[in-house]
C-alpha cells in the first residue's frame, strides 16, 4: 500500500538557510543527479574533440519540471574548469557560453518561485587526459584502479586509469585551482544561481585531499588530518570571499568509498573539518552530509565490513557527531531517503531537510506527490547517465500523478497505465489487482486509482 499522505509533517515546514536570506517553504530537496544531456560547445572532428558542454533549453525544461514554489533544487555537478571534467556531457562554469546557457535554467526555477544551488564538482583524479586533454590532477600521484567504464572521445573503448596517472598538485596549482572555483562560482552567481555548492564528496578532488590513502602529501596540505583539511578550508574560504559565506555550502560523505576513497581516521578528519568550518564560516548557507551506511557501489556488507576495519560500530555508526558540531549552520541528509523513511525525520531534530535522487528523476512532480502520498513512478536506470541522441528520454518525459491519471480515465484495463508508470514488462504481468507488491524499492505502487 501507499504511504498515508503527510502533509503535516515537519518535512513540509519553512525553514530558512542562506543565514537567512533565503526561506524554504519545505524541506525535500532535490539532490544533485549528473544527468549528461548537455549539449557539445562544437561539433567533433578527427583530432579535434569536443570539450566543453554547454545546458540548453532542455535542461530548463528538466529543472523547470522539478521546481516547486520555496523549494530548493541542488544541480548536476558543474566543472570550475575543462581540468576538472570527468566525462562527456557534463556542464561547466569556465566559458561565455555556459553563463548565457545556465541563465535560462535560473529563470525557469525563479518563474517558479524556486531557489537552485550550483554544485561545483571537480574530478582531479576521477578523470584522466584522453576527457579532457589535460593531465588529471590529485594531492599524490595515486591512479585510480581499474578503467574508467566510460569511453573518451576519439577512443573505442575505456581507458586505464594507471595508463594516464594524475600528477602532484604544486602549491601553485592548489592556489590557481581554487581560483578556477572562485571564478566558476562568480559566474554562477551572475548566471542567476542563489549559491553554491563544493562537491566535497564521493572521493572527488577535495575528498581525495581528505582521504589518506590518496593523499600522501608531507608538506601542509597532509600527513595528518587537520593537515589533510587544508585543502578544502582554503576552498571554503576562498568562495567565502568570492561570493559571500551566506552562498556558500558544501557536500561531505565523512563514510564514503565512492571513487576509491578508502582513507581512516574518519572521525578525526570530518570532526576537525566540520569545527573548522563552523568557525571560518559562522554564516554558511548549509552541509549536506551522506548517510554512513549508504553506497553507490558497494553492497551493505561490503560497506559494514570496511567500517568495522576502523573499528567502528557499522550497525550504531551515524552523523550526530557532526550535527552537534555543526550547532545551528543548516545540515541536510542524502542518502537512500524515500516515501516510506522520511517521516519524523526533521522532527528528530537530527536533519534540517533530506535531499532525494533517484525518484525524483521518474517524478518531475516528487514533491507534490510525496506530500499527498500518491504512488511514485519507477525510475530508469539505464536513463540515468547520457550522453543519448534521444536526451529528452527518462529527462523530460515523464508525466505527472495528474496527467497519468487523465491518461487512465481515457484507457480501458491496466497495460497502458503500467506502461505510463514504466515498469519492466516481467512486473506488469503480475497484475491483476489495483496495486503491485513492492519490488525493487518501497513506497512503489504502480496502478493505484488517481
């Protein structure tokens, strides 16, 4: 069964970030989901590929669908720089044609009433110089494993991380990186954005400073954990008198293996972190934090294993630590939210709002429907991540609970009505009642009568 409509939970309260300059009318967030259905700046040519990718009006149109009024969306993760790029069809923050292609995507939220964040993301060692024909940069010269599962242009297939290892960022190239976030995020606030967001997670360039088995460094910026922090509040500050404490925030994953990041001393390093930010940074906008238990890869077991290898309790670990450090800067919560746990969180007093991904890619109109407890539709997972010919497939395309219920009042049985809900052909045939058992996640209900 659906989950009973919660309208009156603290969820979908006001509550103000931004020191105040901004008041969210609730608190679900959109998270941020790299999407790739930018467009290339030029076409390609042999030995002469495209770099640079630039959003359009279809990208309005996908945040536009997601924009409610007083609610905060968070974008894709947007490159400070061609060096930072990790793969094709992602935007960037560094040339003209990307502040007059993010000007219509803040128009369409601000026509909404909405607010968004730009989060920049910077690859360092995540990428390598067949994406952006730049050295891959990082705090050691420490290749990822593996390949990159993604093919760069002019390439058939992916390539080896260790075949293009990152180099060592001098103290030079420390300060014209954070440089290049400065300028990104002055352009995004001239773009129309309300603020931005350091992508400090998920084992990209900042985590790689705050991970010790990536940075290696002897010198001020490692070798222990305050050290290991110098990198980020640097950033943090440098942003700071950019464009201002207030528009600024920043996305931490203090328990994250994404991307290889496997460093210790997790509760030192993010503790220290979070203390120095609180106090650098007294007027921040917010943190958003990733759940402990929570991984995009790795399986729970996995994850609780690597956990109790730092002799750390996996089934009673969480984030309080940092809340209580954190005091009253705004903190958010990512990780495996849906429409059958995220009720009395806010109310606990743990989180101040939740951000949520993967459903919210199937329902342009999630905040709606989660505050009515109506059905969601099932996200598809091979849409998630372009480039495709086809960009407006499993983007643009998806109804909301309103118009799929005007497309079942004009449609005899169920067929055409799980089709609108997308669900996989082998589910569909189970059907003959006016809801599906759960499958892959809770709270789905495919057929209920809107």
């Amino acid at each position: 069964m659906t989950t009973p409509a919660k309208a009156s939970d603290k969820l979908f309260s006001p509550f103000p970030i931004a020191n105040g300059k901004i008041m969210l009318k609730h608190r679900v967030v959109l998270a941020p989901l790299t999407r790739n259905r930018c467009l290339p700046l030029q076409k390609d040519q042999p030995g002469n590929y495209n770099r640079v990718w630039v959003p359009d009006e279809l990208v309005a149109e996908y945040y536009r669908q997601r924009t409610t009024y007083g609610g905060l969306l968070i974008s894709e993760g947007i490159t400070p720089s061609l060096e930072g790029n990790g793969m094709s069809g992602v935007p960037g923050l560094f040339h003209p044609a990307h502040l007059a292609g993010w000007k219509p995507v803040t128009d369409a939220v601000h026509a909404k009433g909405g607010y968004i964040y730009a989060q920049l993301w910077h690859a360092g060692r995540t990428t390598s110089e067949p994406f952006s024909e730049k050295p891959s940069v990082a705090p050691s010269v420490v290749p990822m494993e593996g390949d990159s599962g993604r093919v760069p242009p002019g390439y058939s297939g992916p390539v080896v991380y260790a075949d293009h290892p990152p180099i060592e960022l001098t103290k030079e190239h420390i300060k014209s990186t954070i440089d290049d976030y400065c300028n990104a995020a002055k352009m995004a606030m001239e773009a129309g954005f309300d603020g931005v967001e350091v992508h400090g997670g998920n084992g990209y360039l900042p985590e790689q400073f705050l991970s010790s088995n990536i940075n290696k460094r002897t010198d001020e910026y490692g070798g222990s954990p305050e050290k290991r922090c110098r990198f980020v509040l640097d950033l943090m500050k440098g942003l700071a008198q950019a464009v201002g404490e207030e528009n600024c925030a920043i996305r931490l994953s203090p328990f994250g293996l994404f991307n290889q990041a496997r460093g210790e001393q997790r509760i030192e390093t993010w503790s220290y972190l979070c203390k120095q930010l609180k106090e650098i940074l007294p007027r921040m906008s917010y943190v958003s934090l990733i759940e402990p238990r929570y991984e995009q890869i790795q399986s729970v077991a996995e994850k609780d294993q690597m956990i109790s290898s730092w002799g750390l309790d996996p089934t009673t670990i969480n984030l309080k630590f940092l809340r209580e450090i954190l005091g009253d800067t705004p903190v958010f919560s990512a990780g495996g939210w849906n429409d059958t746990n995220c009720w009395g969180v806010v109310e606990s007093g743990e989180y101040d709002a939740l951000l949520f991904g993967r459903y919210f890619t199937s329902n342009p109109d999630f905040v709606e429907r989660l505050k009515l407890g109506k059905s969601l539709t099932m996200y598809e997972r091979d849409r998630f991540y372009g480039p495709f010919e086809d960009r407006e497939r499993g983007y643009t395309d998806y109804s909301t609970w309103r118009q799929q219920g005007e497309k079942a009042k004009s449609t005899d049985g169920c067929l055409k009505i799980f089709s609108d809900l997308r669900w996989p052909s082998t589910e569909r045939s189970k059907v003959c009642q006016n809801e599906l058992e759960r499958t892959e996640a809770p709270g789905i209900c495919t057929a209920a009568p809107y």
